[in-house]
C-alpha cells in the first residue's frame, strides 16, 4: 500500500500525522463497505444484499462513502502509526477528512504518545533532602508494655466502686428538656468505657465511683447538638493486668529472661520502626527533589485516564461511596501528579542508566528470606512460585537500585528529632 505519512511533533507529547492513501489502493477497502452498506438499506423490489450496483451507487454513494470514512480510517491510521513507530497513550482525533468516490483518501490524526523524558546530567549533591533521625523515649516502651499487659487481662466482674478504664454495660435512655424519657425512643443496651469518648471529661466524672443498679445522668454533645440520657448500669467489669515480671517478660519475648532484657528488646523495636519510618520519609523527599529538578510535563490524557481510576477506586471503597466525583479529583489530583512524574522519571533512569535485576538477585533474596525464617519455608517458597509476586519482587529491588542511584547524587540534611516532640504536637 502506497500510504503517505507526514509526521509533525505539536508538543514534547502530542503529534499530528497527516495521512494520504491513493485511490487505487482503496479500491478493495471501498468494495467492502459497498457491500456492508447493501447489506444494511433496504430497496423495494430487491433482497438485502442483493441491490444492482448501478441503483446502490446511484441512489445510496454518500451512505457508502460514510461507512467506508468510518470504518477504515482507523485502519490506515494504525498502519501509519506502524510506518511511523510512534505508540499512542489515547484515542486519535481524526480530523479534516476528505474523500470521495474514485479520489485519494486524506486526513489528520491528532494523539498523545508517552513522552520521551531527557535527564539532566546527574552529580554528587545536586539537590538537598532532610532525614530525621527519630530518638526515642522511656514512656513508649512503658506505654508498649502496658498496652501489652492489658491485652493479657482477665476481666473481673465489680460489683461497687466504678474506675477509670471499667467497661459499663448499661440501658441508655434519651430524655427531653424536663428530664422525661423521649416518647417513641426506648432505652437501648450500650458498652461504655471510663476513660473513652463520650464518657470523658464530666461524663467520667460522674460514672466513677459507681454500684451495679446506680442511675445516673450524662449528656453527649452529638450533630443535633447536646443530648441528655438516663444511664441505668446493669454491670461493671475490670481488666485486671498480669503482674510485669520476669515470667511474663518470657511469655511475651521467649528470647528474654528478664524484664530488663525485654525492655531493651521492645526500645529496639520501637527504634527500628522509626528507622524505617524515617527511611521512607528520606526516600520521598529524595523523590520529590529529583521530580522537581526534571519536572516532567504529563500528558493530560494520562493525568486525566490515572485520575479517573483513582476516583473508581475510591467510589467503590466504603468509605468513598457517597463522595462526589469532584471532591475525590481534587483531594487525588496531587498525588495522582506525583505519582505519573515519578514513573516518567523512574522509566527515563532505568533507561539511561541501563538498571535491570537479574534473576540471580532475586532468587538470592529469597534464600536470604528462607534463611531467616527458616520454620517458614514452605509458605515463602510457595509465595514466589507465582510469577507476579516474583515480578514484583523484582521492580522492588529495582527501586531500591534507583534509590541507591538518587541517594549517591544526594546531599543529605541529618536532623535528630525527639519523638516526644512529635507526639505534643499530635496531642495540641
């Protein structure tokens, strides 16, 4: 086929062919939309199908020029796009179409093509990132092991004498401005904890120090503004927590034979978690300086595509059901931004950098894995026998390769942050 094909870049994602295809080479595709059109009009006097040639032409040419546009410029578009080596990212806009029985066909194809990201020439502290080196304190490790005393509480049935932290099982009944139960709302069964919303503050105040069969009055500020309710409690229970000693401390952490050794293995792992905390922060800071320095500019047919299945995504969570469109877009469309810099820029460096990971890497990872969790071994081995968790594997140790890469031409900014700071500033 003689197609003739002009290729002309509009911008760094967008481009514009010009398409011609004389009219001999036409011919057989016009043929066949004569033939698809004789199948589809009806003619008195004749089948479908079976209409003369000199009636169809005569009478029904611009029906079967249309169907001929429609149904094959999409054809000599693909194979331009073939001729051209360009791999679209959207739906072409045709354009300026013309054609007419026994003339050339030409017209205009307008698309997005993934664009082609050019890296600046990477150098040793060519941007600047902050990692903070998270210190930790004596009250997380007490409020990690009180936590773990409570979760190992028997519960104890009270008879007298409510306190903080007793779980209250009660008939809660709404009553109106004088003080009478609300008509149409019956009481209803409730567990109310002293210590937890909505039994803080005043509400906590007057539940302490309460009997089994005590009625006593409480108001919860709600959306309708405050509500008072008639509290009859039915029962008390309390946790009561094992004492901390050196057989709990076994218990927990079989490895440690004393409550010091525990509290130094719980400080450990609380530290590690900030570790790694701290790490991912480093790595998106790294990320965003690189995004900055190249600026990617994203097609707005892949922003607007990866946008729209954010929002599916979310409309089709519990959470998102009754969201609107729009406050989904606008709450995602600057990580739905970020997101698309960061794959153009990760694309452009495993390219030019010629990153790859070799079979050899990940089958070693997963040795390593098995070593350390030895008594898991069946279950890691059947994991990675499916090919996209190996895969996956895979592109993770890639990343960690182009972090590596990001890292080397990173100046890093250490600031040490005690971790109570964070958690005043969590509690203002």
């Amino acid at each position: 086929m003689n197609l003739k094909v002009k290729s002309k870049k509009v911008n760094d994602f967008t481009y514009e062919l010009s398409i011609s295809v004389p009219w001999k080479d036409l011919k057989e595709d016009f043929e066949s939309a004569k033939k698809k059109t004789s199948k589809e009009i009806k003619v008195s006097g004749f089948r479908k199908g079976k209409i003369p040639d000199n009636i169809l032409m005569s009478q029904y040419l611009p029906n079967i020029e249309y169907t001929f546009v429609q149904d094959f410029c999409e054809k000599y578009y693909i194979l331009s796009l073939q001729k051209e080596k360009l791999n679209p990212i959207n739906q072409a806009s045709l354009k300026d179409i013309d054609f007419s029985y026994e003339k050339d066909l030409s017209f205009k194809a307008e698309f997005e093509i993934e664009p082609h990201l050019s890296l600046p020439k990477f150098k040793r502290n060519m941007v600047s990132a902050e990692k903070m080196n998270f210190i930790s304190n004596d009250k997380e490790v007490e409020d990690t092991i009180n936590n773990m005393l409570m979760s190992q509480s028997e519960i104890k049935k009270i008879e007298e004498g409510s306190e903080d932290g007793d779980f209250l099982m009660v008939d809660l009944q709404e009553l109106d401005a004088s003080g009478l139960p609300i008509i149409g709302k019956k009481a209803e069964k409730k567990f109310l904890a002293i210590g937890q919303e909505p039994i803080v503050g005043l509400n906590k105040d007057i539940l302490l120090n309460k009997n089994v069969g005590d009625e006593v009055q409480i108001t919860i500020d709600s959306e309708n503004g405050n509500q008072t309710f008639k509290v009859l409690i039915h029962s008390i229970e309390r946790r009561i927590p094992p004492e901390l000693n050196d057989d709990f401390a076994k218990k927990m952490a079989p490895d440690c034979s004393s409550v010091e050794e525990f509290k130094d293995k719980i400080k450990e792992s609380i530290q590690k978690e900030y570790e790694r905390k701290s790490q991912e922060m480093f790595n998106s800071a790294v990320i965003d300086q690189f995004i900055k320095i190249v600026n990617p500019v994203l097609p707005s047919s892949m922003f607007d595509s990866y946008l729209a299945n954010i929002v599916n995504e979310v409309k089709s969570s519990p959470q998102g059901a009754n969201l609107e469109e729009s406050q989904i877009e606008e709450q995602y469309k600057i990580f739905a931004e970020n997101n698309l810099k960061w794959f153009l820029l990760r694309k452009a460096i495993i390219r030019d950098f010629k990153l790859e990971i070799e079979q050899e890497k990940v089958d070693a990872f997963i040795s390593d894995a098995i070593d350390k969790n030895k008594e898991q071994k069946s279950e890691i081995e059947r994991f990675y026998k499916k090919e996209s968790n190996r895969n996956k594997l895979s592109d993770d140790l890639l990343d960690e390769k182009i972090l590596d890469l990001l890292k080397e031409n990173t100046k890093i900014i250490e600031k040490d942050v005690e971790t109570s700071e964070l958690q005043n500033q969590q509690n203002q």
